[in-house]
C-alpha cells in the first residue's frame, strides 16, 4: 500500500510542469468543434460533444492554476523553460488552447452554459488569444536570436508553434462578428482576424522551408520527436478553416467586392493548401511509422497527432460549406474518426504517465526506453 502512493506526490508536483501541456487542451477542445461542424447530423453526438468541451474547460483551468504556481514556487525552472530552444516554442500552446476554448464555447458549450454565457467566455478567451498570440509569435523569435544557441540541425515543426498561435483567435474571431453592433464594429473585428491571419500565414511560410530542409538535408528526428512531424498540418488546416469563416460572415459586413472575395479566397486558398496538407499527412505517416518499428514509446509529442488534424477536418469542413463538394464532406467524417481516434489515445497515454509519475518526473529521472541504434538514429537517440 505504501509503496503504491510513492508516485502520486511527484506526478502531482508542478515543478517540471511545462508549457507543452496545454496541447490537451487544444487537442481536447477541438474534438468537440470539429465534431460539431460534420456534415452528417448524428443522434446524441451534440451532448456528447458538449461534454468534452466541458473538459477541455476543466483541464485549461487546471493548467492555468497549475502553471501559476510553476511560476511562483519555481521560478528558475520557468526561467529555464524560455531559455531553452527545445522548451520556448511551447508557450504558443498557450495562446492557441485559450480560443480554441472559447471557440468551443461558441460552438457547443452555450448548450451548457446558455448563450450569453458562451458569448462572454468565447469573447474573453479570443481576445486573450488576440493578445497573447502576436506576443508570443515575436518573443520567442527574439529569444532565439539574441539569447538561444541554435543550429541549422537543431530544427524541427516545434518551431512553428509561436507563429501558428496567431491563426488560433483569427479562426475563432468571426464567430463573435455577428454579436457586435453593425457596421465599424464588425467590419474592425473580421479585418483584424484577417491580420492575425496574414501575420501567421506569412511568418509560418518563412519557417517551413527551414523545417523541411532539415529533414531532407539532415539525419531523421529523435524518436520522441516524431509525432511532431504533424504540427506542420495545423496551420494548413486552421488558415483553412479561418478562410472558410471570413466567407461566412462577410457578406454585409464589409463592401462588396470585397465579400463575395472573401468567398472566392475561401475556395482558391483552400483547395490547394488542403492539398499539401494531405501530401504532408502521407510524409509524415511514412515517419512514423518507421520510427514505431525502431521502438518510440507514447511521450506527450503524441498529442501533436490531435489539434492539428482537428484543424484538417474543419479546414475540410469549411470547404464542403464553400464547394458543396461530397469529395470534401467525406474526407471530413473519416479524418473526424482518426481525430477520436488519436484523442483517445493520447489521453489514455497521459493518465497512465501522471498515475506512475512518469510525465511529470524531473529530466533524466524517467527510465530510458532503448531502442535498436541503426547508421542515420544514433546520434539522434533520445536523450
């Protein structure tokens, strides 16, 4: 009995808690939105969708506490998180789970919580969001210019967290559009998720041929790093799916032609991305896969296979609304299936981890996973 307890003060300490948990919440959130937006309206599956959503509510303000207290009981293991290159890039989880929440508030939580209720939580969370995100897409790139040591080799998707973490509340804004008075005040909202929209679109573009190159040029990602090869499907799929909500809203809003443009972005930006998104998807499975047969084990990377194909399913969404395609409506119901899929997983992985103390243990603590060393993995073992 004694020995049994032993794990549960370290998996509860919040010493070695780190910015990348709030992929859970984003991850969590986003089952619910996407499930929402499916094309077949299934018996049951709202309640169902409303209480996950409750969760992702649940757990963000668990980690909001959680990572308060990081800050004030240990702050030199906050500091040490923004001084390391592998760490910094997390803190865009942050400001994507806060309107990923208040999107899914929007969505399926005023079931709960009733509309004025889910307005003034969705509003909040945006605009938290809208803060946060351009803070964090220039602070950690200055971190890594002036104060991160960092190689060309060193590269890898987590990199792109910062500057997706912009496309979040530019997806999630236009929701909030038709809650304001008419006029200037809904035309400012849908231009300025726009902007949010161009600053991640751009900055992301920047940093993707670096990502890419890494991995054509250099020796193939540390095992635990793999699942974050699917990172780069979420800014396809959300820019995807912010296009498609510009088009909704923007008929009576902004003049026209600049509406009926919007609808026509829609189409002729989505359909191309969406189409690099599923050439990435195949790549990236290919990786996986051979890294599963050279032995990775479930670490919290794995939460990297949920947010980012949640945003290809409303990114698929989006373009059946706008093409009233069958070819985009069913592409959306089976990737909603992996989504689940890997959800529940991922969540499985992270309760198990927390209940042995694993997740949460201190660096170098946990026990080491060996795995078969080959010519191109031994010098990108794990450590």
């Amino acid at each position: 009995m004694v020995t049994a307890a032993r794990p549960l003060p370290r998996a509860l300490s919040v010493r070695h808690l780190g910015p990348n948990w709030y992929a859970t919440v984003m991850g969590t959130a986003v089952v619910a939105t996407a499930g929402a937006g499916l094309p077949p309206q299934v018996p049951g599956l709202r309640g169902v969708l409303v209480g996950v959503w409750a969760v992702s509510l649940v757990v963000l303000l668990v980690l909001l506490g959680a990572r308060a207290a990081h800050w004030l009981r240990h702050r030199d293991r906050a500091r040490a998180h923004l001084l390391d290159p592998a760490t910094a890039p997390f803190y865009g989880c942050l400001a994507m789970a806060l309107p990923a929440v208040g999107g899914g508030a929007l969505t399926v939580g005023r079931d709960w919580t009733g509309a004025g209720a889910a307005v003034a939580l969705g509003a909040v969370l945006f605009g938290a969001g809208a803060v946060i995100g351009p803070a964090v897409a220039v602070a950690v790139p200055y971190l890594m210019a002036v104060r991160h040591r960092v190689e060309p080799g060193q590269v890898t998707p987590v990199w792109l967290l910062p500057l997706v973490a912009p496309m979040v509340p530019a997806a999630v804004g236009p929701r909030l559009v038709p809650r304001l008075p008419p006029g200037q005040p809904r035309e400012t909202l849908l231009l300025l998720c726009f902007a949010l929209f161009g600053l991640s679109l751009l900055a992301t573009l920047a940093l993707l041929p670096l990502v890419l190159g890494r991995l054509l040029t250099g020796e193939p990602l540390p095992l635990a790093l793999t699942p974050t090869l699917f990172l780069v499907l979420g800014p396809l799929g959300q820019s995807t799916t912010a296009v498609g909500a510009f088009a909704d809203v923007a008929p009576g809003v902004v003049p026209e032609p600049y509406a009926e443009g919007f609808g026509v972005l829609a189409v002729l930006y989505g359909v191309p991305v969406m189409g690099f998104a599923l050439l990435w998807s195949c790549f990236a499975t290919a990786l996986l896969l051979r890294a599963r047969r050279h032995g990775m084990r479930f670490s919290m990377t794995w939460w990297s296979f949920t947010f980012p194909v949640g945003t290809c399913v409303t990114g698929a969404e989006a373009l059946a609304r706008h093409t009233g395609l069958v070819a985009y409506a069913g592409p959306a119901v089976v990737l909603y299936g992996v989504l689940v899929a890997a959800w529940g997983t991922a969540a499985v992985g992270t309760v198990r981890g927390l209940l042995r103390g694993e997740l949460l243990a201190a660096p170098g603590t946990a026990p080491a996973v060996p795995r078969p060393a080959t010519a191109r993995t031994t010098s990108g073992a794990v450590r």
